[in-house]
C-alpha cells in the first residue's frame, strides 16, 4: 500500500472515531455554568493546599479569575442568587426578590419557584394523575413563572431555532437551583426528592414525562448506595488543624445525632432526616449530582451537535453544611475538599465525553455566608442573635398614638416592613412621612444599624454603599414600605450553624471563575458583579444579554 492510500485511510479511520478530538476553536459545543451553594470566595485560597491539581486548580490556574467578585445587592439568598446569575441582573428586575416573600393582596407567602399550574413528574409519570394519590404534592409544583426575565439559555434558545437548537437543561439537588438558571424555555430542570425514592424528579412546566434516561438513573438506586458509604474524613486529622475542633458547641447535629462528630452513619440518621433527604447535607449529594450530569451529557446527547448546548448545575450539599456547621467547620472543609475531586472527575469525564477544548465553564456561587455569631462572640467579636420580639406590636402603638389608631402593620419579612395601605392612604399625612417615622422607630431597636423608607431609598442609594445594595434587591409593588438592615455580624437564626442574606461582603463576595473555548488565561483584582456573568457568556457565545440584563461584559476574560 502506498503512503498516500495510508494516509488516506488514517483518515477515514479518524473521522469515523467516536471520541471527542481537541479544539482551539473559541466557540464551545457545551456551556456548564457551575453554582456552589454558599461558597465564600476565601474558601478558594484557605482550602487550595488540599485540592487536587485537576479540579478547581485546574480552572483557576487555566482559566481567568475574577478575585473581588460581588453581588451588588441584598438580600443574597439562594433564589435571587441563581435567577440573577443567568439573568445577567438584580432582584430589582428580575423579580425574584427572596426564596419566599410575602403578597399584600392575597396576604400570603409565595415561594420563588412555586406554580400551583403545575405537577411532580417521577418515574411512574404525572403526579396524582388518573386518581393516583399525590406522592411529591408542592415539590413537584415548581416552575419559572415567578422570573420577570429571560436568561442566558432563553437567549441561546431564541439565536438558534429548528434542528439545531441548543438543549438547555437544569439540575440541582434543590429545586430552586435547578428552575431559576434554566429560564423558561428550558428542555428540562431536575431536582433530588428524597424521602423514600431518592430521584430526580421535574414538573409538567416542561414535559408530561420524564426522559428515559432519567428513569434509568433513579432506576439505578445510587442515593441507597451514597447512603451506604456513610460520612468521614477524606484526609488524616491533622489535615483540619485550622479549623475548629470536630466536637465544639457552635455546630448543629443531624436530628438524633447526639454530637456533630465524624463519622456519620447515614443510615442511622435516615429516619429522623428524610430518608434519603440525609443525602442532601453531605458529599454525597453533590456526587449524585455529578453523577446525574454526567446521565444527562450521554442520555440528552449534550455537546455532541448542532449550536452549543447549556448545562447549569447546582451544588446545593455546600449550603446545607454551611447552615449546619458554618465556615469553619471540618466538615465544611470535607465537604469542599471533596467537592474538588468531584470536579475533577467531572472535568476529565467532559474532556472523553466533548473533547478539552470543546466546552466552556464557569463557577460561581449564589451568595457567601458569615462566621457563626456565638463562635465569633467567644473571640470578643462584634456578632449577636437579633430577635424581631414585639417589633410589630411596638410599631403598632407608637403609629396609634402619632396617627389614630388603626391596623397599621400587614407583615414584617425578610427586613422589609409591609405596611396597610388602606390605614397609610387614609391617614392625614403622606406616605413619606409615615415611612420615615417607622424607619427612626426601627433604629431604636437593638441590633438595627439602619432603616429606610421607599420613598427614600432611591436618594440614600446614591451616598450609602449598603443601602445600594438593599436598591437593586428592591422591586416596587412586592418588597415592603420599609427596609432595615442588621448591624454586622448579626443574624435572626438558631445559636448553631450559619446563614446569609445581608448586603455585607461576607455574603457578597463570592468566587468567579471562567474556563474553557474562548476563555483568557488571567485574573483581575477589578471590582465585578454577579450581574456579569451573564452579558460575558452571551458575548462569547455572540448571543443577545438577557431581556433584562444590567450587567457588563468582563472582556478581560475572553480571548480577542
């Protein structure tokens, strides 16, 4: 054989090979956008010496890295995080404005993703459907109909249409974080129901049934398996040295667990947390994950033709230890140690399943979280429990004698004050006046720094970073008449375990990291926001922003 006919044989033999080749080609076939539920931007640096070259590594090292990346609003909660993240905007847009908040017209409380038009879909299909009874009830009700914007994958959807269209699928443990990124026009969102099924399930918002490719998965039985594995300490002891003490009195236990120690029988702890619910506060909920991903790559045949797909995946076990243990915990340095092999195997499994250099990531988190007040207070820091205690009764009787009696109060929530509008319009005053005198009383309470009306709150925007913040989480007709913010280090929650939701950096600053075809190796030390994320993918993918994006391209970060 000649070498022409030799080489026109290796030919052939390539273009018939299955696998993935490497790409230079600044247009990725797969775009995952990765969020890491409460993970603070220092975790990066303070738990480096204990990842592994393949996973963040990789992406820090290979990538670009935005170090004072924020989010430019309050509250920073996990609903609003993951909607502004894919929006490419603020709560102030966007609408999604907490995971819950509260309607004065039906004076009731809305969840962000909730759609009672909808239905749980599992393995055996529509959720009481046919005179089944309901096994997921609202779990299973969920959609994006609360999101006033489109989002990244929406825009993708509407560049590309007919054969070519890109897939767009979400997948979380929570449902929230699975709905939001995904956007409206998505081809399906999944999210982990535990109980005794351990399965991803969806809602009829998307389909009537679930793919088969799901069905195999939930068929596989692998939350029994993680469940079997139990919970300890990937590396030796003294790998933990800086963080606290596993046995310390500001961690919460799993309900009957008598102490917050390694190791965890999760097995034992089934019963009193969920069933296989127990999942979702450990690595193994963020095993299965990438273990569904990787189904969903294969079984939706994801970067493999036509225009760039969209995966976005949310790690939600990072929070649920966060809020248990807070960010000093061993386990909360586990977990995060073991995320990062996660990723790793998840980073090598993409470049067999796409080929290196044929698919794009980013990593980011929905919001940070602060230090545990009691642990704080014990190193004579400035940190306490605030307690809303009679605020609403007292409001109710300074307001009476000021201005007549009336039913003044509707609701406080998520800091912000409803209050009647009825009783406000009746009133001889303005509303502005009324607003302002229920921002001084508030004040007086301990542990509120500040308060400010709506009226105001436009004009001390401008001159006051923190209440910049409150703004752009502000949307008129659904937060309330008056915002008030906690000093720092404060937090109305149980004395063990952490949470976030204030306009300060601890909840703000987050990691931003870019990776992949089209991606500038660098970093900067520039102020970005979360609201960037979104206008800097639409420009690589040369897709539209979002419908509602405010944000700015980091065109440091993409190759000229």
């Amino acid at each position: 054989m000649g070498l022409f006919s030799l080489l026109l044989l290796a030919s052939l033999v390539s273009s018939d090979s299955p696998n993935p080749q490497t790409s230079d080609s600044p247009s990725p076939k797969l775009l995952v956008g990765i969020t890491i539920d409460q993970m603070r931007a220092d975790f990066l640096t303070r738990f480096e010496d204990h990842f592994t070259d393949g996973g963040f590594k990789r992406i820090m090292n290979g990538g670009f890295t935005c170090y004072d990346h924020h989010y430019g609003y309050a509250p920073t909660f996990t609903g609003p995080g993951h909607a502004s993240i894919y929006t490419g905007t603020t709560p102030s847009v966007h609408g999604i404005i907490a995971n819950d908040w509260f309607v004065r017209d039906k004076d009731t409380t809305v969840y962000c993703a909730s759609d009672p038009r909808a239905r749980g879909i599992g393995n055996d299909g529509i959720d009481g459907l046919d005179g089944r009874p309901l096994v997921f009830n609202k779990a299973g009700q969920m959609s994006p109909t609360h999101l006033l914007s489109n989002t990244i994958g929406d825009e993708m959807k509407l560049a590309t249409m007919g054969k070519d269209a890109p897939k767009v699928i979400g997948i979380s443990i929570k449902d929230r974080g699975a709905i939001l990124p995904a956007g409206h026009s998505a081809d399906g969102a999944y999210w982990f129901y535990g109980q005794n099924f351990g399965h991803f399930i969806s809602s009829t918002h998307y389909f009537r049934m679930l793919p088969q490719w799901v069905i195999d998965f939930n068929n596989e039985g692998r939350a029994e398996q993680l469940c079997n594995d139990g919970w300890d300490r990937l590396l030796r002891e003294r790998a933990y040295s800086k963080c606290s003490p596993d046995n310390n009195p500001f961690e919460g236990s799993f309900r009957g667990e008598i102490r917050p120690t390694f190791p965890y029988d999760l097995n034992a702890l089934k019963a009193a947390n969920g069933g296989y619910d127990v999942l979702k506060a450990t690595p193994g909920g963020n095993t299965i994950l990438v273990d569904f991903a990787l189904a969903a790559i294969e079984g939706e045949n994801l970067g493999r033709d036509g225009a760039c797909d969209l995966l976005t995946m949310s790690f939600s076990a990072t929070d649920y230890v966060g809020h248990r243990c807070g960010p000093h915990a061993q386990e909360t340095m586990d977990m995060y140690v073991r995320l990062d092999r996660e990723l790793e195997r998840f980073f090598n499994e993409l470049d067999d399943l796409v080929g290196d250099g044929n698919w794009t990531v980013f990593i980011t988190s929905d919001h940070g979280a602060a230090a545990v007040p009691s642990q704080a207070q014990s190193q004579d820091m400035p940190a306490d429990y605030w307690t809303p205690g009679n605020l609403q009764d007292r409001l109710e009787v300074e307001l009476d004698v000021k201005f007549g009696p009336k039913d003044w109060v509707q609701n406080i929530s998520n800091n912000n004050i409803y209050l009647n509008k009825e009783s406000v319009r009746s009133s001889a005053p303005f509303e502005d006046v009324i607003q302002r005198y229920v921002s001084a009383l508030c004040v007086e309470e301990e542990g509120i720094l500040m308060a400010c009306g709506a009226y105001d709150l436009t004009s001390r925007a401008t001159v006051d970073p923190i209440l910049k913040n409150m703004y752009n989480g502000y949307l008129q007709g659904k937060n309330g008449d008056v915002v008030f913010v906690l000093n720092p280090g404060w937090m109305k929650y149980g004395r063990t375990g952490t949470t976030h939701g204030s306009p300060y950096t601890y909840d703000t600053h987050v990691p931003c990291l870019f990776y992949g075809a089209g991606i500038e190796a660098g970093s900067t030390h520039e102020r970005t926001f979360i609201r960037d994320i979104a206008p800097t993918i639409s420009t690589l993918l040369e897709v539209p922003y979002p419908n509602g994006c405010t944000g700015s391209p980091i065109h440091q970060a993409l190759k000229k």
